[in-house]
C-alpha cells in the first residue's frame, strides 16, 4: 500500500508537461484534471492472497454481491482517508472486477491467490469553483474485450467550458493569458481548546477540530478598456 502511495506522489511531483507553468504542479495549471489507469489497488477483505479469500471474492461476484467488495476497496479506501487522490472524485462503480481474467476467456485467473479487484480506474479533479462543471455520464467494464489479463474500463463526462480570464490590450485587442500563483502559505491548525492545562494564545479562540482543504478565495476586477 505504501508503495502505491510513493508511486502516486512520485508522478505528481515528476510530472511535466510542454508549455506548462514552471514550479506549479500539471494538477493545478487547469480546471480539470481527468486520471486513468491501472492503479493496481485490490480487494482485500482483511485475509488477502489466501485460498479461502480468494474463493470467497469469486463467489460474491457470482452472486453480484458488490456491496460486500466495494467498501473493501483499497483505493477507495485510500481516498477517503486523502492519503492519494486528494480532491478528486470517482463515479459509481456497478461492474465487476477487471483483473485478473484468463486471456481469451470469461474466467478469473488465480495468481497466487490474488483477489479479483478493481485495479483500473477512472478518476478527475476539478479547480475551485468548478466542481459541477464535470458530469459524469458513463462508467463500465468492457468484459467483451479478452485478448488481455485486464479487463478495458471506459468513462464518458459532459464537460462545460468556459471562457479563459485574459487581461486586455486597450490599443492592439491581443488578449495573454494571465497566471496567479501563490507559494509559502503559512497556517497554523490551533490545538484543542477544551484541554485545561493547553497554554491559549487567544482568548476568543473556538476550535472544533479542522476537517477539509483550505481554501483561499480571491477577487479581482475585469477592467474593460474603452
């Protein structure tokens, strides 16, 4: 599991993309960011790469009990305690697993017992602000390609553009392009208060615990020269 995670923040951080925005990460340079792959997360049900799991795994597909795999899933798992794929959202997933199958067949293979899983997947992240631009309007499995162990997994979304902040030239009406970026921000996340003994820094201080990214709201005029 860590070394999903490492490879996940080694990509993001590696990443580099011809007439990008250099020391920004990609996953901030545009308002949505769509990811697939093989991520190579699995089902495990606490007893993973046993006999006894894996027969177990087969036969809740065969019952399309997925309500028993999914919440096993370690990717979701994963995003949910936003260790990797902060910030990003995947559809509902009503297929079943697309690894591992028999090449040329309608058969999960056993690899030393390795559970069937959902290890390809299709996930996207939206810039502040723009969270209900992307609608998702598929999400599947394709089980009738089988010249491969991985099962092909497709995606459709209705995206809404829109049209880009440009800073206007008064004389010669050539628009650019025009990038704020913000670097070393400083917060601090105050202890909790309710302990007798903590040392206050503030007295009207209310602290309930902090959940959720920080947000930073700015607002600029759109000055139209005339």
């Amino acid at each position: 599991m860590l070394k999903r995670q490492e490879n996940y923040e080694e990509s993001v951080q590696g990443m580099t993309l011809d007439g990008g925005y250099k020391g920004v990460e990609f996953m901030h340079q545009f308002d949505h960011v769509f990811w697939f792959g093989d991520f190579n997360y699995r089902v495990d049900l606490g007893n993973h790469g046993t006999s006894e799991e894996f027969h177990g795994v087969l036969k809740h597909i065969d019952d399309q009990r997925l309500d028993i795999l999914l919440p096993c899933d370690q990717l979701a798992r994963q995003m949910q305690m936003q260790r990797v794929f902060v910030g990003f959202s995947e559809g509902s997933i009503n297929f079943n697993p697309t690894y591992r199958l028999v090449k040329g067949k309608r058969e999960y293979s056993n690899k030393k017992h390795q559970n069937p899983s959902y290890c390809d997947r299709v996930v996207w992240k939206s810039a502040a602000g723009f969270e209900g631009k992307v609608i998702q309007t598929m999400y599947n499995g394709i089980f009738d390609l089988l010249n491969s162990d991985h099962r092909p997994v497709c995606a459709g979304f209705d995206v809404f553009s829109r049209v880009p902040y440009v800073m206007r030239n008064g004389r010669t009406g050539i628009g650019a392009m025009c990038l704020i970026a913000l670097s070393d921000i400083t917060f601090m996340v105050a202890p909790d208060s309710s302990d007798p003994k903590q040392t206050h820094y503030s007295t009207d201080l209310n602290y309930d615990g902090f959940k959720g990214s920080m947000v930073l709201h700015t607002q600029a005029p759109f000055i139209n020269p005339t």
